[in-house]
C-alpha cells in the first residue's frame, strides 16, 4: 500500500480533481482505497458525498482529519486500506506539514502561472524539512490547469523554469493534466473524468498522470 498526498501552498490548482480522479481509479480497479481530506474547505468530502447519495459504484470511502494526531490516525488508517490518498489544502498548515510526514510520496499541482511557479521553493524548503522526519517521502510537480490553446506555451516555459533552478527535492513529472471543462462537470457529479465518458482527452491525461503516480497497478 502507499500513502500518496496532492497538496502545496497555492490555493486553487487542483488539488482535489487529482485527488478524486486517482481515488476513482484506484476503486475501480478493486482497490480498498479512502480519500482522506484534510482541507478545511471540505471540497473532497463533498465530492464523495454526492457520489454516495446518487449510488455510485464503487464505493470510495472519504473521512475528514484535522490537527495535531493527523500523523498517529493516518498510520492506524494504512493498516485498514489498500492505499491513501490525502488531499491538502493550498496553504502552508499544520495539515500539510503532517501529511508530508507520513505520506510516501507528495504531487504538487503547480498551474503554469507566474505567481504558482514562485511557490515551488517554498514548497522545495517544506519539503526538505518533511524529509528530516520521514525518508522515504519523494515529492513531484504536476503541471496542471494548463491551457488547451496550442499557442500557449506556459507549460513549456515553466518546464525550462524548473530546469534552471535545479530543485534538488522536487522532480516534474511528464503527465501534463489541461484546464479542460470535463474535470468540472465529471466532479460535480461525483465522478471522474474517466467514468464521465465525455472527454477522451481528459481520461488520456488522468491515465497517464496514474500510471506516473502508481505504476502498472
């Protein structure tokens, strides 16, 4: 099993549609899998609450953490389930800094704007400090939210960004998930982009984000 967060300091990049999508495909392939949210604005609480109340199938357990015993609930919960997906929310909390310390490996939604690109050393340094603690943590940048128009090439210059930099704690994964309408509509639905069926695109992505995140499961 694995304990997997997407969480940063940046609000509003995704965090919760990667957290629900792997969740769901997870579950649908038989796995035991909880969705732990730890975001106060309770978005993948809802999520899974209007999955359960229109009877969806499978079944993805949601349960809300908050706190100080954050680290000590999520070791006894891993001993319940076939993995874990902690969802965090956009700002440096004591939720966060928690999650990073048990989880086995973080996905930072990074949106391929100025003002999220800026947050990546802030999120270098947590990083490192996490590490101190917990040595098996790996974290990775999920370009996310990025624009469908082919003459937008944000995402490229924030990959020559990250390069430059050299982030010695951080890797960029290859997935690039786009600001696609289908992520909105499948999720206030509670579903993913893949059991929505309407945007082979969207589903193309998340698979291949999944198979970064959890191999060939």
């Amino acid at each position: 099993m694995s304990i997997v967060l997407f969480g940063g300091e940046k609000g509003g990049t995704g965090k919760t549609t990667l957290a629900t999508n792997m969740a769901a495909l997870l579950a649908l392939q038989g796995k035991d899998v909880l969705l732990l949210d730890t975001d106060r604005q309770e978005t993948a609480s809802f999520w899974a609450a209007v999955r359960e109340e229109a009877g969806i199938v499978p079944r993805i357990a949601c349960v809300q953490k908050f706190g100080k015993g954050l680290a000590a609930q999520v070791r006894d919960l891993a001993a319940r389930y076939d993995e874990i997906i902690i969802d965090a929310g956009g700002r440096d909390s004591m939720e966060l800094r928690y999650s990073l310390g048990v989880s086995d490996r973080a996905y930072i939604p990074v949106q391929p704007f100025q003002f999220d690109i800026w947050t990546i050393r802030q999120m270098d340094e947590l990083v490192e400090m996490a590490q101190g603690l917990n040595e098996k943590l790996q974290a990775f940048i999920v370009l996310n939210r990025v624009s469908t128009n082919p003459a937008v090439r944000e995402d490229e210059e924030t990959r020559d960004f990250f390069q430059t930099e050299s982030y010695q704690r951080l890797a960029l994964l290859n997935s690039v998930i786009r600001d696609r309408i289908a992520f909105r509509k499948s999720a206030r639905a509670g579903l993913s982009v893949v059991e929505w069926k309407q945007d082979k695109k969207a589903v193309n992505e998340i698979y291949q984000l999944f198979k970064e995140v959890y191999g060939d499961k």
